[in-house]
C-alpha cells in the first residue's frame, strides 16, 4: 500500500473513531431499555417461580381476567402481539388448562378465548406475585421516580 492511502486510511480510522467517540452506547435510551427489560424478567421468572407463565402469558392471562371473552386477534392487540405470537401463547394456556376456545357464535371465522374455571382461580396469586415483581422492578427508585418512569414509559408507547 502506498503512503498517501496509508495515510488516507489512517485519517478515515481517525475520523471515524471521533465520531465514534460520540455515541456511548451506556446512554441510549434502547440499550438502557432493554437492559431494564432483562432485569425485569429475571425478576419476573424468579418469581413466578418455575412452571408459572411466561410474562407474554401472564399479559394474556391479565387481560382474559378484565374480559368475559374476547377474540383472540383482539387479545393479541391489547396485548402488543403478533397474531402468530398470541395463537401459540394461547395454544400452550389451553394445553395447561388455563384458557377455553369458544366459536363465536356470530363469526365462524373468529375463536373467543377466556379463563378456565383453574385459570380464573390462578389469577389473584398471579396478581399478587405481579405486584411484588413491579415493586421489585421498581426497588431502586424513589416513589415519585417510579410513577414519572410509568407514566414515560406509557408515553412512548
């Protein structure tokens, strides 16, 4: 390699490492969420302890809990997934017994899900292990911290 594109590619790594020197990525905020995230679900599985539901089950099962029935492709949007997430969520909580199918009686094309009578009876332990899991989450900050968290966290979304 010659002087001169050695000395080019010299002034580009340099270039490029000040611009580089720019970004930390300790302070973007995706980063600093999703390490949150994974701080958050090792709490979460710790405990609702082994067998309990996952947290995109427990989300299903939260809201099944609020509704008498509900679609399945509305569980999915008040939950944030996918229609081939929510189908195998709900396929595993009606393997564990959990949830019920139901044809809608209006649209043959549409299943209605709701709890079991067993997942109905799961719910208020499943609440309580939750809030523990959200105080635990929430440990490191001050009251006040942890509702202007929320309520920026519901913001972005």
């Amino acid at each position: 390699m010659s002087t001169r594109k050695r000395s080019a590619v010299a002034e580009n790594a340099s270039l490029q490492s000040k611009e580089n020197a720019k970004y930390v990525l300790d302070e973007q905020v995706g980063f600093l969420m999703r390490k949150a995230q994974q701080r958050h679900i090792a709490i979460f599985q710790q405990t609702i302890g082994p067998g309990g539901p996952t947290p995109t089950q427990f989300a299903a099962l939260s809201r099944l809990a609020a509704s008498k029935e509900i679609s399945q492709n509305q569980l999915g949007r008040l939950t944030a997934m996918d229609p081939a997430t929510i189908k195998g969520v709900i396929t595993r909580l009606a393997e564990r017994g959990l949830v019920e199918r139901l044809p809608d009686p209006n649209d043959q094309r549409r299943v209605l899900i709701r709890l079991s009578d067993q997942g109905r009876a799961l719910m208020p332990e499943l609440f309580a292990r939750a809030a523990a899991i959200t105080a635990s989450t929430l440990q490191p900050l001050t009251e006040k911290e942890a509702q202007q968290l929320s309520l920026l966290l519901a913001k972005l979304c």
